[in-house]
C-alpha cells in the first residue's frame, strides 16, 4: 500500500504492452508510490506501417482492459514524449518516471531527450533492460566491437550466464487516486478508413497480452516445436510460432519464451531450432544499434553502386502477388490478407523482387514495413539485407532462389498454394508451380485460362538469373 500525500510515480509504456516480465512496472510498484501508467503516441516518431497500426490499436485496448482490472486506468496521450511527459509531471506532482528501454537507435534518442529533460527538473528516471535476452551492451568480440558473423555472436550469447527468468505479474497496482487527463485510444486513428482491409487481420489474430499467451501454449502444447527444425519450411503446415508480432509489441517478453520452452520441452533439434531463431532476432537488433541507417543503406557498401531498375509496374505487380510465380503470390497474398508471411516464403518473394527484378531491396523493406503486423525494424531490414547479399554474414547474392523448385520443395502438394491462389486450386500438383508448362487439357480441367484467370510469368527464370549475375558483376567492377 503506498502512503497517503506521496507523489505518485510515472509508467511509460512503450514496445512493452504487457504485465508479466515488465521490469519498469515491477520497479513502479515496489516503489510503494501511486502509478500513473501511461502511453505516449508520436506520429512523426512511430514509423509504424498501416498493419502495425491496427496491431497497436488492439493491443492498447487489450492492455487497458488488463490495467483496468487493478481499478486504475492507462493514460493515453499523443504528441512528442519528452514533452508530454513533463506536461504530466508538472500536473501530477510525479518526481519518478520508469520505463523500459527500446534497443533501437530512434528510441535510444528518445530515451537520451526524456532522461535530460526530467533530469533538468530534478526528477528521477530509471530505464529498464526487457526487450531482449542478452543486453546488447554486454555481447562483444574480445577485441569490444559488435559482431558480423551471427555464429560467432550466438556462440558468445551462450557462453553468457542464461537470461534472468521472468517476472510475474504484480498482486496489486495503486493508482493515482486523481483524475488525469487522457484521449481514448480511438482518438489515435490507428484503424483503417475508408476501405476495411483488416478483416483478414481480424480472423486471425488476437492481439494483446492474453493472446500471446495463448499463441505460447499452442505452439508449446501442440507439439509444433518438435519438429520445428523441419516444419519451419514448410508454408503448407503449421511448423511455426507466430509469436513474431506479439514479440515485436511487447505483448511477450521473450525471456518469457524462452524460460518456457526451457522449461516445458525436452532437448531436441526442433527446440535448439527454436532458440536460436530468437538468436537471430538479438543478432538484427545488435545490428540496428550499429547501423542506425540499416533499412536504407547496405552494410556493405560496395552494393550501393548496384545497377537497381526503377520499374513501378513491376513493382506493383509483386506487390499484387500477380507475378505468375505461384509461390510468390501466394506469399504476398497471404501478407496482404493476414498481415503476416511465412518465413520461407519471405525469402523466396524478397529474392524475387531483388534478383529477378531487379528491384532495390529497400523497395520491397517498405513494402514489408507497412503490410506486416510483426514489422520489426531490426528484423526486417537484416532481412532484406540477408537477401540482397549486401548484409552481415548475408547469404551469397548468387544465391538466387528458382521459385518452381522452391515451391516444389517446400509445398509439395500445392496446399499453400491453393489456400492464397485459388484459381489455380484444381491445378494436379505436378504443374501447381509451373502452370504455364501444363498441358492445354489440364488447364482447361482446371477451369484456368493463363494470362485472364493467372497471369503469365512476367519473367523468365533463367533469363532473369543471368542478367541479375550481369549486373552483380557490373556492380563489382566499378
């Protein structure tokens, strides 16, 4: 219980929409002080695509439903936070503010303005370590620089003492017995207008707290992290977690993750697959807060003389998932329709655009930044980089996917084929990847006219293959 006459104690809310393992939270309350939680959105700082935004939206809600349950309430404003929060505290009284820190260069900034802003007016501020497993201070080479090599940095992870394990939710949260002044978070204009393009979205996601403890206990009581190692491949089964964008929001902290798959799963190849996917998820963030620039400027930066098309048509057409691949449309179908793609899929649309047509990486980045729900800075510019061969321990640029044989290897069946692109669900499995090589009569049992009903491949494989090694080569002449 907190003492009558103190002044309360600020919350600030930010990638951590959660109330299990919430460092800052936990601090608040031991503090014996009344909480003021509060979340702060800023336009111009937010960088959030369209998909994000409507994640932000539920999540907001699903964490002012939980806050509220304690008989307190979220305060929700929107403007510069530096700014707001003095506003607060000049009208609150409060002399403390605590809040997790954000591992991104944007954020970091942040973090530096609010800490001189409220140091100058004599308040106390106190960030908080929740975002990843391994602080990104404490991972160094032995000569102490960052590393380039994602090996090399998860061999140093696991040599470290394992990560703290979780926190839980405190028993009680004392509110500020005064009425602050807030905005609902409808007022923020997150959701879509005009058009409703989330019903998709709606279908399949549960965003906030509760529903990535659930998606946790899925994948975990499933048995869907056994053969992980193999099924994460696999577009056409359920072989993933898909706690991406609970992770991404905070709505989970991923010591949460991994203490229980630590704790609930017997060793096996799919668990170590597991863990160290979140491995590479600490491996991009190390590499943003190096390369603050990574989502628009290759790390290495010899590709930055790479003889990239401007070709908006073609663009449009990858983004339509109309571009005759199709593995590829059913990818951009499926993360236009669900805000969400799988990860082999992602690889073979990226590499599509960048090494077939030869469009610039950054282009397809965007594009992935403003349709998913789980657009993770530092995840999804390695990424791009990954593919494009111009990033840390990047996959080679020759490496270029033929997507028929990755269709065929990874959807066998056509299953997830069928399920994004359903003029061609009655296509036999034997051409679902290459339609255009079927047989008059099967396509005509099939109900499927290429070029009205699917389009042709607006590109040849080979064809494209040579003139993107073309253009490496110029690249790498000049």
């Amino acid at each position: 219980m907190s003492e009558p006459g103190l002044p309360p104690v600020l919350l600030w809310f930010r990638s951590d929409l959660r109330l299990a393992d919430n460092p800052a939270l936990t601090a608040a309350v031991l503090s014996e002080r009344p909480v003021i939680p509060v979340f702060i959105h800023d336009d111009d700082q937010s960088g959030l695509g369209g998909a994000s935004r409507w994640w932000l939206h539920h999540s907001l809600k699903a964490l002012s439903r939980d806050i509220g349950a304690f008989g307190t309430t979220l305060v929700v404003r929107r403007g510069d936070a530096p700014t707001v929060l003095g506003a607060l505290i000049e009208e609150t009284g409060a002399d403390t503010l605590h809040f997790n820190r954000v591992p991104r260069p944007r954020e970091t900034r942040q973090e530096e303005r609010v800490a001189g802003l409220l140091g100058r007016r004599g308040s106390a501020v106190h960030g908080h370590d929740a975002a990843l497993l391994f602080e990104p201070r404490a991972v160094r080479t032995q000569a102490g620089g960052n590393f380039k090599v994602f090996t090399a940095f998860w061999k140093t992870c696991m040599a470290m003492p394992e990560p703290s394990r979780p926190l839980p939710v405190p028993k009680a949260l004392t509110g500020w017995p005064r009425s602050v002044r807030g905005i609902d978070v409808e007022a923020l204009g997150l959701l879509p207008t005009g058009v409703d393009w989330a019903g998709g979205l709606r279908a399949v996601w549960t965003p906030g707290e509760r529903g990535a403890q659930e998606r946790l206990t899925d994948f975990l009581e499933d048995g869907v992290i056994e053969s992980y190692d193999s099924d994460r491949d696999r577009p056409d089964r359920e072989g993933t977690s898909r706690l991406g964008p609970h992770l991404a929001f905070g709505e989970i902290s991923v010591r949460t993750v991994w203490h229980a798959v630590r704790t609930l799963c017997a060793p096996g190849s799919g668990v170590t697959r597991f863990l160290t996917e979140l491995g590479w998820r600490e491996f991009c963030h190390d590499l943003l807060l190096h390369h603050p620039d990574m989502a628009e400027h290759p790390l290495r930066p010899e590709f930055r003389n790479f003889p990239w098309r401007s070709d908006p048509e073609a663009f449009r057409a990858w983004c339509r998932g109309r571009t005759g691949y199709p593995i590829v449309d059913a990818g951009m179908r499926q993360l236009w329709q669900t805000g969400w793609m799988h990860n082999r899929v992602r690889m073979i649309a990226a590499s599509f655009l960048i090494k077939h047509l030869l469009c610039p990486w950054q282009d397809g980045e965007r594009w992935f930044r403003d349709t998913l729900v789980d657009a993770d800075a530092a995840n999804n510019a390695a990424g791009w980089q990954w593919v494009a061969g111009c990033g840390a321990d990047a996959a080679p640029f020759f490496r270029i996917f033929n997507p028929v044989l990755q269709g065929e290897r990874f959807d066998p069946d056509g299953t997830y084929v069928r399920r994004y692109v359903p003029e061609l669900a009655e296509v036999p499995a034997q051409w679902i990847h290459k339609p255009w090589n079927a047989p008059p009569k099967v396509l005509g049992a099939a109900q499927v006219k290429l070029g009205a009903d699917y389009p042709l491949p607006m590109v040849d494989h080979t064809r494209a293959r040579a003139l993107a090694m073309s253009a490496f080569r110029a690249m790498s002449r000049s």
